[in-house]
C-alpha cells in the first residue's frame, strides 16, 4: 500500500428547502479533494435531504429513493468525472420494502454506485419529539462486508458506520474486521454530548480497533421542523493509532484532507 493514501471528508450544511446550495457544497469539496490527490472523499449523513426525524414521516417518505435515482446518478458523476471514491448518505427506496434505509452509499471512480452500510441503529425520538428514525427508517443489517474499490496505487477495502452506529464498539468490530478504513457519516443532534466528545470517541474506537477513520459530518443549524435543529458532530481523519491527522475548522470551512499512513491496519497488541 502507497504511503501517499489521502482521503478528505466533506462537511455540508445545514440543508434548507433548496438543495442546490449543499451540492455547490459538495461539488466544491469533492474538486478540492481530488485536486489534493485524495482517492477517497466522505460526505455527512443523508446528505442533500434536512435532518427531519422528529417529523411526521408520511411528509418526507417522498424524498427516498433508489441507488441509480436522481442523487446515485449525480454522485456516480461527480466521483467519476474526478477520479476517486466517494461515499455519500442517502434514504435508500429497496423494492418491496415500506420504509426506506438510512444508508451510505459508495460511488467507484468509475461511477458505479453501491451500498455500503445502513444504519442498524436507529435512535428513539428526542424529548418532546413525538417521532424518531424508527418512524422514518427501517434497521439495516447489523453489520456490512467492506467494499473493495481500486486505484492507481492498488486496492482500499472500505467499511461505513452510518451516525448513531458509532457509539457502539461491536458496531465498529464488525465494520473494521478486513477493512483499511471505516467510513462515518454523521448528521443530526448530540444535545448530551460535551465538547470533544465526538472526536474523542471516533479516536477512541479507531485506535481500539487499529483501524483508520474519515467522518464527515453536516454542520449548522437547520429550521426546516419550524424549530431549530443543530448538527453536532465534527469532520476529521484520525489514523489508526487514533491520533487525529486533520480536522475541520469553522473559521476556516473547506474540504478536510490529510494523507494516511503506509499501514493503514496496526497488528494488534499481544496479551
């Protein structure tokens, strides 16, 4: 493996009724990505649609849809037109199926488009709220085989945690066993969570499980529930000692792009 791996996660935000503003977004930091060389870039949770969890669902169902519909097209272009591979989120419509995954999806630089994890998890309603994503989603598989795509520098085997799975540690056992990188998206609420919280965690469970790790997470305050509802997380590219190589930072939005070390897996330590 090339020591001059880089990938970038993408932060967006916040969604409003118009989309066009989040994917001049995208489209600016996926340019930025692949002009820096990376071969990987993240983008945050259902990532064009409003965070609307604790809305009546039959008002948003509308918006699912599946893998090749309008945003798989879309995204399948823009990682082809630059060459890498991008992993965005999407309410994915399954034939069959009343309720859609919340899903990540990963573009192959050649513009296929594939799933790569759903969440599994999905958080009750927040208090007051007389819905939750159990409402809107139904659980996806408890966990999701890495997804191989390939570079001019060879092969990157690629897990996703889709937001609330990365509490969980056997969520991240599960994703990183034969990956070299997990990739996190993550948008909504953390109304509990301190400051540093989330890096943090993300550092603890990469460095647990020797496993490097992009998050990608939307930022901002959204209104689109009549109420304000503020995304929490951070972007940043931790290795897999857990240290982090690169974070966003507010004063300065853009793409975060940082290159991986030459062993993206660390051995374990012997008892």
């Amino acid at each position: 493996m090339s020591p001059l791996i880089r990938v970038a996660a993408i932060p967006v935000g916040p969604a409003g009724p118009d989309p066009d503003p989040l994917w001049r977004e995208i489209e600016a930091g996926v340019a930025q990505a692949a002009a820096a060389g990376a071969i990987l870039a993240v983008l945050p949770e259902l990532t064009v649609l409003p965070y609307v969890a604790g809305a009546d669902p039959a008002r948003w169902r509308h918006l699912a849809e599946p893998a090749d519909g309008p945003t798989g097209r879309r995204m399948g272009a823009l990682a082809r037109r630059h060459g890498l591979g991008l992993a965005f989120g999407l309410a994915l419509a399954e034939p069959g199926e009343a309720l859609p995954l919340n899903a990540a999806l990963l573009a192959h630089p050649d513009g296929r488009v594939v799933r790569l994890a759903a969440k599994h998890r999905l958080p009750p309603p927040l208090p007051g709220d007389p819905f939750g994503e159990g409402d809107h989603f139904r659980p996806g598989p408890a966990a999701s085989a890495p997804v191989s795509f390939t570079w001019a520098g060879g092969v990157l085997r690629v897990a996703g945690l889709v937001c609330y799975d990365r509490r969980f540690p056997e969520s991240w056992d599960a994703a990183a066993a034969g990956a070299d990188l997990v990739a996190v998206l993550v948008a909504g609420p953390a109304p509990g969570d301190p400051p540093g919280f989330f890096t943090a965690e993300l550092s603890g469970h990469a460095r647990r499980c020797r496993v490097a790790a992009v998050a990608a997470s939307r930022h901002g305050t959204e209104h689109r529930l009549g109420r304000p509802v503020r995304h929490d997380g951070d972007s940043l590219v931790v290795g897999p000692d857990g240290r982090t190589l690169a974070a966003w930072r507010p004063e300065a939005p853009a793409a975060v792009i940082a290159s991986l070390p030459e062993t993206l897996r660390l051995p374990l330590p012997i008892a």
